[in-house]
C-alpha cells in the first residue's frame, strides 16, 4: 500500500515535468522561429516551473527509495546544490530576456510575430491547465493538500496571459495599420522577465526556509509519536522524524521491540506500523522503519497480549 501511494505520486510528479520540458521546447523553438520575445519569455517561465517540479519529483523519487539516516547530509547537499544552480539560471534568464526586449523596444519594432505565436501561445495554456489537474487530481486521490499546487498554475498561466496579450497587441498594430503596437510583444517579455526573476528568487528563499520547514511541527510529531506506539509489539520508539517534500511527507523512525522475538517477527512489526501510519495519516506516503532490540538491562513495557508474553518467558 505504501509503494503503491509512492509510486503514484512518483508517477504525478513525473507526468508533469514532462510535459512542462516539452512546452518549454515548444515555446522556445516557435519563439525562435516568429521572433516573439514575449513567446521566448514564456519559454523560459515554463522551464523555471519544470526545474521546480523536477525537484519536487526527485525529493518523492528519493523518499520512495527509503535511503539510510547516513546518506541525509549527502542528499540534503546535493538538494542545495541543484537548487542554487537553478537559481542562479532563473536569475541570469530572467535578466536576459527583460534586457533583449528592452533593447528591441528601444532600436524599433518593425513587425508583429503573427498568428503561430499566439496559437502556441494558447496551446500552451491548455496544456498547462490540463497538467495542473491531472496532478491535482492525483494528490488529493493521495489525501494531499493542493494549495502549493494552485499557486504554481496560477503564476505560469498568469505569464501565458501576458505574452498573449503581448502577441495579439502586436497583432493588431498589423490588423489596424498601427505599428506602435509592435512594441506590445517585447513589452510583455519585458514584464514576463521579471516573473522568471522572481521564480529564481523564490527559490532562494525557499532553500533558505528549507531548515526551519523541513521538520514538520511537534504537535504532528507527537501524533505520529502516539500512533506507532499504539502498535502491537512497539516497546519503544527512538528517533522519529517526519519530513515534508513537496507536498509529500516521509517518516524515519527507530522501533524497539522484544529482545527476544525472531528477525521475521519484528520485520512483521515494522510492517504493522508502516501500514498503520499510511493508513491514518494520509499525508504520509512513505514509512521508513528500522528494528533494534530494546536494551535487555533495564525493564520494558510491551503491548503484546499476556498469552504471547507468557510463551516468550517460558
């Protein structure tokens, strides 16, 4: 049950970043090809969401993958690397484009990008839309909010809007004999630019929230504290963390059952508590649960029944 609701939100997260790479190649090459720089300024706001649900898809791909505690330094640092990568070109993209189409307003626009651009333009839209909740459906089939999610559709629709405001302006300086109207295009690349700026800069300050979000609250905490002690065969629980990503969260704990039980009995102890957590807690998709025997020098409370307790001490 576990896998299965990975897989799916693997497999959600993975459908939209294709999609998202393949309206960015697209976008870019019609862009290229029209001359539209409000149509390659859409391009590029549309690979700054591919990187963001590349990485949201890597973190649920990881977290499937039930990775040791010893390997969460190397995955935190290789996050934050790509991470600033990503900001850095957002950045640099961003600044790229509002400076080209600036440059074009200001040496003189003397053509509309024509009719391909703003059907890409509207293409796109529909796609976009269409990603959005086939994702969106599929979270919540998961129990998972989708407040991020609306957030991020809204922003790169929003940048859609503007470049075919930018295109259909241009348009109609061509329509109407009005070639000030050119100007409209790199106008809105202009205003798109700065959308891919601020993509870039929220996720800096995404990676710089990454500390204080990435443990989820004590009150959660101590919920999943008393449900895996609930369990028949937990002695003790150590170490119990509750990590978001994305939308998703991964709990890694420690349990300590009877010193005395066989491997296979606290494996099957381990897939109780898995179970029982996925089950209640809908926002949790994945359970990593490691076994120690509970220290056999100090007295111990177990929720076995009498009967079992009885068998073992014989």
């Amino acid at each position: 049950m576990t896998v299965l609701r990975s897989r799916k939100a693997e497999h959600g997260a993975r459908v939209s970043a294709l999609g998202l790479l393949g309206l960015t190649i697209v976008k870019g090459t019609a862009g290229w090809l029209t001359g539209s720089k409000a149509l390659i300024a859409d391009a590029c706001h549309s690979a700054a969401d591919f990187a963001s649900v590349t990485t949201s898809y890597l973190s649920v791909k990881k977290a499937g993958c039930g990775s040791r505690e010893s390997s969460r330094a190397e995955r935190m640092a290789t996050d934050t690397i790509a991470c600033v990568i990503l900001s850095a070109l957002l950045l640099v993209a961003g600044l790229e484009i509002g400076l080209s189409s600036i440059k074009k307003m200001v040496g003189g626009v003397d053509e509309s990008p024509g009719w391909v651009a703003a059907a890409v333009i509207v293409f796109g839209i529909a796609v976009r839309e269409a990603l959005v909740r086939y994702r969106r459906s599929q979270v919540s089939k998961l129990g998972i909010r989708t407040d991020a999610l609306r957030t991020e559709s809204r922003s790169d629709i929003f940048a859609s809007l503007t470049a075919l405001v930018g295109t259909v302006g241009a348009m109609a300086g061509d329509m109407f004999e009005m070639p000030v109207l050119y100007v409209l295009d790199p106008a809105a690349g202009v205003v798109i630019g700065v959308f891919v700026i601020r993509s870039g800069c929220l996720l800096v300050l995404n990676l710089a929230r990454s500390a204080d979000h990435e443990a989820l609250n004590e009150v959660d905490v101590q919920a999943l504290l008393e449900a895996v002690q609930r369990v028949d065969g937990v002695v003790a629980v150590d170490g119990l963390t509750a990590k978001e990503h994305g939308h998703y969260v991964v709990v890694d704990m420690i349990i300590r059952v009877n010193p005395r039980i066989s491997v296979s009995e606290g494996h099957d102890i381990a897939l109780r508590v898995r179970r029982h957590l996925t089950k209640r807690f809908l926002h949790v998709t994945e359970a990593n649960v490691h076994v120690q025997p509970y220290d056999p020098g100090y007295p111990y409370k177990s929720n076995h029944q009498d009967e079992e307790m009885t068998s073992l001490l014989q």
